[in-house]
C-alpha cells in the first residue's frame, strides 16, 4: 500500500495554505522540509510548536524530516553539520516520525570515488549520533553528491547494511543524472528502498514534469513495489514551476495536478493507496 505524503512548502511558505491543500485533496501527511520560509532545521522552538499544533489541529502527520543533512561540499566543516543533524533528531521525535530525509555530501564533478573514505566517515559519524534514537536515516539520490548514480547508492546501502539506513527512491533525480531509474537502478537498490520521492522527469530536456509524463519509469517502478508489497509513503515533490539545488516549488494548482497524476498511476497498476 502507499502512503502519500508530500514535501507542502511546494505548495506554499504559509503553513494555513499547506494544510488548506492538503486537506481538499485529502493527503493526511507532509514531509517538513520547511515553512515560512525557513528551512525545517532553522525554525524556532516556538515555529515548531505552532506546526505540530496546527498538524494535530487537521490531523496531518509528519512522515519524514525532510532536513539538508549531507547537502554540504564534502571539504566543509563537520562538525557544525554534525549538531544541526542532532536538531533533526530532536525534530524526528517531537513530530513522531521514524525518518530523516539526508545526502551523502556534495563532490567534485568526476571525483566522487576518490572522496568514498570521507564519505563513509560522516555517514558513521551520522549513525552513531542516532543510536539511541527511534530513527532510520533515509538517503536520497541527487545530483553531484556521492550518492548519485544506482553504482554508489548501492555501495552506501552494503557499505553499513543496516536496517537505520535505507534508501528514498527518487526517479527524478536519476533521470536528471542520465540514468534510467527503474531499467539500471531497481534491482540494485531494491532490497533497500523504504520510501519514494515522487516526481518524473524528461532525460533530454532536463525538466521535470508530473508523474508519469516523462523518463522516470514510474510506472514500472510501482508494478515492481506492488509485487514486493510495498507498504510505506510515497511522498510528492513535484518541482513543477521550480527546481533548485534546496528546494523546489510547484504552487497549489501544480501540486493538485501532480498528486492527481500520480493517483492516475496508482489506479492503472492496481494499487492500493491507505489514507492514514
């Protein structure tokens, strides 16, 4: 079954106008990537109270933090990144959500296997400040970071093969890294994958559209999931007016449309989606 979440500082900085959306187009879970905007991990004690008031208020819940962790060069300074990941651990538990949404550091174009040793560092790093913690770290390809490309998400999954490290799918994001999500990446990465990342994308243009309209194989994607009995979130990132290295935005009307499209792809495999 799948869960829809989605990332609603696409729809918009106010957080009325996330909730008013999600609500008419019944999507009872955000990821918290942020609001107002101010990213998730540099909002106030006081900010996050008022959200998870205004949340328990609509009866919205929290599937992941959505926190830049590992979105850093991999020559900066860890050890203030390393504090702000201890604020999104203490956000994971206010907001009752098992997941942090993370990267696995930005390398230089062509280098990333010379930079695999300080990788793996901070990612041990990383897993060590959550033990303790009812917490699973969830790393999502993207571009430029050492988890790019199926190869080196795949090294990342064996690499600590742990069930408090799994895997976001993002086709999207594999598209734009010239790879075909579900053809090079699915088998690899199966075993690992414990949330997605719904947005699609066209390889030869470079733009990403909804579900289903471009070179992210989503459909195949989800036959797959369905025969596995995938049972978890799949969360809406649309980026359909903007996409940017942080954030993206889509507006209201484009993240209905999205979630309208990726429904229409729930419906033509014949899956389930539970409204929780």
């Amino acid at each position: 079954m799948f869960i829809l979440s989605g990332f609603a500082d696409e729809i918009s900085a106010d957080l009325q106008e996330q909730l008013d959306l999600l609500t008419q187009i019944e999507v009872r879970n955000l990821e918290l990537r942020g609001v107002w905007n101010t990213g998730v991990l540099d909002l106030s004690d006081e900010q996050v109270r008022t959200i998870k008031q205004a949340l328990d208020a609509r009866g919205i819940g929290v599937s992941a933090i959505g926190s830049p962790i590992g979105k850093i060069q991999i020559d900066d300074p860890f050890e203030p990144h390393l504090e702000a990941f201890r604020r999104a651990i203490a956000l994971a538990e206010y907001f009752e959500t098992p997941y942090i949404r993370m990267f696995s550091f930005f390398v230089p174009e062509g280098q990333a296997d010379a930079h695999r040793d300080e990788v793996m560092r901070r990612l041990e790093a990383l897993l060590e400040a959550a033990q303790g913690h009812p917490v699973t770290l969830l790393h999502e390809n993207e571009r430029h970071i050492y988890g790019d490309i199926p190869r080196r998400c795949r090294d990342l999954m064996e690499t600590f093969d742990t069930p408090r490290f799994r895997f976001t799918f993002d086709p999207a994001n594999f598209v734009l890294c010239d790879v075909h999500p579900f053809t090079d990446g699915y088998e690899l990465l199966k075993d690992y994958i414990e949330y997605l990342h719904i947005k699609d994308a066209l390889m030869e243009e470079g733009q990403v559209v909804p579900a289903g309209q471009g070179d992210g194989e989503i459909e195949p994607l989800l036959r797959a999931l369905v025969t596995r009995g995938y049972d978890g979130y799949a969360s809406l990132e649309p980026h359909l007016s903007m996409a940017g290295e942080f954030r993206g935005f889509s507006g209201p009307e484009l993240f209905a449309v999205a979630t309208e499209a990726f429904r229409g792809l729930l419906d033509k495999v014949g899956a389930e989606e539970r409204r929780v």
